[in-house]
C-alpha cells in the first residue's frame, strides 16, 4: 500500500488542544489506520480554506444512482492537483429507520460497506435525520446502491427538489407521553410516498416531521414544511396522590433532572401554577384543579410532575404547516392549520391534506419558494381556502390581533349594498 | 394530453432553452407547457430521465433537468 502523505495544517492542530474530542483528531485517527489518503486530502483542504476563508468545494452535478433524482450529493475540490484524493467526494444520503433505532448488525454492515467504498466517514445524522455518507467517488455510486437496496435493505433518502426523508421522534417505543405511533405514521409516510422522495417533483425541498407530544423532541414546529404535533383533546390525567408526593418532596421533580444543584423544596405555586401560559391551574393546599378548555397544551405541568400529570387518553395529532429556516426572510414556525385529527391508519384523512397542499404548491410555488413562503405570499385565507381546508376560530389568537380571515360579501346576509335613506331614517347625519 | 405529447413538448422546449441555459427547474417546463397537469410534467420528465433523454443536476438543495452532455463546468464531467 502506498504511502499516506500528510498535509501541514497548523490551525487544525489549534483545534486538538482543548478537552473536548475533536473531529480532527478521529478523521487523522481513522486515515492513518485505514490508510486513507482522503482523510488527510481532506484535512489539507479545510487547512486552506481557513487559511482564504473561502470554500474550495465545487458544489452540485449530475452525479446520482440511475432513475433517482436524489440521496447523491455531488461534491468536488476546485484543489484538484493539491487533493486527488478527495477530487470527487460525493455525500450519500441513507433513509434512516424510524426513530434511528439500529441493530448493531445492521450499522456493522453499513459502515463496512462504507470503508470499502467510500472515504469511510460518516454523519451520524444530518440535520434532516439521514444517515450521511461523505465521501466517494462517481464510480462507486451505484455499486453502493446495489448494496443499501439489496444486502442491507435500505434506501437512499431525500434531497434537491424532493420530499426529504420523514423523521419522527422515539414516539411510543420509549416516551409514555406518545399521543401517536410516530414510528408507523412515518414509515406509512415514507412508503406511499416513494416517487416524491426520489424523484424531483416540486418547486423545492418538503419536510414531514412527526412528535409525538407537544414537546415536539424533533422540533417539527421550527423545521418542517409539514408538522405533525401529537396531541389529546379530552382532559389531562390527574394522579393527586401523586401531586401531594411531589409537594412533600417524595418524589423528584423533573424526575430528578435538575438535581446536580440545590434549588430549594419543590414549590408547586412558583414551579407550576404560577408558570402555566394560560393560568388554567389551581392548588388549593390539597387538590390540584386543571380547566382543561383553556389548555394549551405546553407540556410544563406535565414535564415537572411526570408521575402526577399524564396526557388525556382521547388522542390525535395537530398539523402545522410552513416552517422553514432560510438564509433569506430568517425562520419561521408552522402555523396551526388543523387543530386535532385522528390519525389512525391508512391516514387518508392525513394524505388528502397532504395532496391538496402539494397540488397547490407545484402549481403556484415559485422556483426555491418554500410552502411556508407561499402562505405568505398568498395570504394565510386564501391558502387555506385553496388548499381546501376551513377557517376556524382556533387560527385568530384573540379579536384584532391578527385578522386575517375577512368576510366576503356572499358570506354576509345582504351582502354590502345597503339602502342609505333607510340607515339615516335611524342614525340621522 | 396525453404522456408521450407532453414528453415531446418537453424535449421541444429544452432543445430551445438549451440556446441560452443548461439547465433548467421542473417549474420553468410547467410553465411552458401550461395545458398539461404539474403531475403529469414531472411525470413525463421522470420518465425521460429513465429513457437517457434528460438528466438530473442536483445541488443538493435544488433539482434541475438538462439535455444529456449539456453539463457543465469542466472537471464535473468526467472522472
């Protein structure tokens, strides 16, 4: 085996001297035990773009695996000469199981496969949930997608123009506050809509993202074009023993989450009651007292009593829509467009939603708008309307804070016209 | 329309826009072919890409369609 050649790079160097691990460190550990010239080509590289602070990356191309329009990044150094090693170093997008729950077999193979054919480095997951892949070259790219498809059973994920890869939270398999089976929704999710994850259909990306309580661990508000927030329309579960436990300092709030300090007995006034959003919360010494109506769902009592507070039993989910973190107009979170639905499979009530929006988005949207831009530009009443769903009271926060659904003339008895002679008889000039 | 009417108007319009762009969005041939469903335009673009007519570019963030050796800067082409 030839020899590795190792770059100068004494700002990295700056980056192994802290207590920290450091991704240096495990990229020069990984390449000199696998003789891996990418390793160093790569480090080299980072080096230089330190050092002009610009990137050297060649962005985008039509590299890809054959009928897909997505899961291959195409990445090239503009340091050709400098790095050969990493002259093409594309990223491989994987579809991760739901919920990233692995068999130590099955990430075994994965990453065999992936020291074989590729730079043998990995992002264990990227932003959007995906295993990441980094580093190969044109030519391995089918050979690796022969193998994810037929010798580990996975499939490459979303990117460009596509619905990307749907993440879900641990949902039932592990949090008792599950309002939905996230893990089944999101595989339902994934599997009926296979065309949109992998071939270029819309005007650009579309996330799904499923919490399964309003604590929304996947933070599907703040990222996903489509959120879908599992929640309860019946009352909070109340165990007052429980309550009393808890103010007697038996049991741990937070479940003993905050316990590394001192903060003082446990006070249910100042730490619960006093901290509910909408104030719907009562102790009288004896009895905690919840009017559920005015519950908005933000999990704090909840959070703080886990052995007390449970979520209601009657469940569904909440779907928001048009989240987006952007370089441009900067973030924005969903906004209520369904406050409570049943999702039982098959989802259909879920997917006609789902292809309404599409049907309008691929028609209006413009080239790299996101849905959320579109509600936008459009106005959240005609969106709504167009995307056939109805205005309800729940989407106004109070009387003329935003007021943005009007009534039309049609939707008035009498329409706007009104006879002035007869108005003036009564209020006179 | 039918698939294959929509599939030749595709070409159509990318052998013209290929004069002054390489490359161009899904929408752009929606936008050219406005008697035809979006649907069915992606549809039928897909399909021309199974067939070697049209290929994808991808950026990663964004997906574009382009006439097969139509690409690009030099250096991405061949390995």
């Amino acid at each position: 085996m030839s020899e590795i050649k190792k770059h100068d790079t004494p700002m990295l160097e700056y980056l192994k001297q802290e207590a920290w691990p450091s991704f240096v460190d495990d990229i020069e550990q990984y390449g000199e035990k696998h003789k891996k010239q990418a390793c160093f080509d790569l480090l080299g590289q980072l080096e230089l773009s330190y050092k002009h602070k610009e990137t050297h990356w060649k962005h985008g191309g039509i590299v890809g695996v054959f009928g897909y329009g997505g899961g291959v990044i195409g990445r090239y150094s503009d340091q050709q000469e400098k790095f050969p090693a990493i002259w093409a170093f594309h990223t491989v997008r994987v579809n991760q199981p739901a919920s990233k729950f692995y068999h130590t077999a099955a990430l075994r193979k994965l990453c065999e496969m992936w020291d074989n054919r590729g730079s043998g480095m990995t992002n264990m997951h990227g932003s959007t949930g995906d295993i990441i892949l980094l580093g190969t070259t044109t030519e391995q790219l089918e050979p690796i997608f022969f193998d994810l498809t037929h010798q580990m059973k996975m499939d490459l994920g979303g990117s460009g123009s596509n619905l990307r890869t749907p993440a879900c939270c641990v949902g039932k398999a592990r949090c008792e506050w599950s309002c939905i089976d996230t893990q089944e929704l999101c595989y339902d999710l994934t599997m009926t809509y296979q065309d949109e994850l992998h071939r270029p259909a819309f005007p650009y990306k579309f996330k799904f993202k499923i919490s399964g309580c309003p604590n929304d661990c996947v933070a599907a508000i703040a990222r996903a074009d489509f959120s879908i927030i599992g929640t309860w329309i019946d009352d909070i579960r109340i165990d007052q023993e429980a309550v009393k436990a808890y103010v007697g300092g038996e049991l741990k709030p937070n479940a003993g989450a905050h316990s590394d300090r001192d903060w003082g007995p446990f006070d249910i006034q100042k730490e619960v009651i006093d901290l509910c959003p909408t104030q719907c919360m009562y102790w009288d010494g004896e009895k905690l007292h919840i009017n559920n109506k005015e519950c908005n769902r933000c999990m704090h009592c909840i959070n703080v009593m886990p052995e007390a507070l449970r979520p209601g039993t009657d469940t569904g989910a909440t779907i928001l829509m048009g989240a987006k973190a952007p370089i441009l107009e900067g973030a924005q979170l969903s906004t209520v467009m369904v406050p409570f639905i049943r999702l039982e499979p098959p989802y259909d009530e879920l997917k006609e939603i789902v292809e309404n929006v599409w049907m309008f988005w691929m028609e209006e949207g413009k080239n790299r708008e996101r849905l959320g831009e579109l509600m936008q530009r459009v106005g959240l009443a005609n969106f709504v309307e167009t995307v056939k769903l109805k205005h309800i009271p729940q989407m106004v926060r109070e009387p003329r804070s935003n007021p943005y659904v009007f009534w039309k003339e049609e939707e008035v008895p009498g329409g706007w016209k009104r006879d002035i002679k007869e108005f003036r008889k009564r209020h006179p000039a | 329309m039918d698939i294959e009417e929509v599939k030749q108007k595709i070409l159509e319009f990318m052998e013209k826009k290929a004069k002054s762009k390489s490359k161009v969005y899904l929408k752009d041939m929606q936008r050219a072919i406005p008697d035809a469903k979006p649907m069915l335009i992606k549809k039928a673009a897909n399909e021309l890409v199974k067939e070697g007519k049209l290929e994808y570019f991808s950026t990663g963030s964004t997906v574009m369609y382009s006439l097969p050796g139509q690409d690009l800067e030099k250096g991405m082409t061949q390995e």
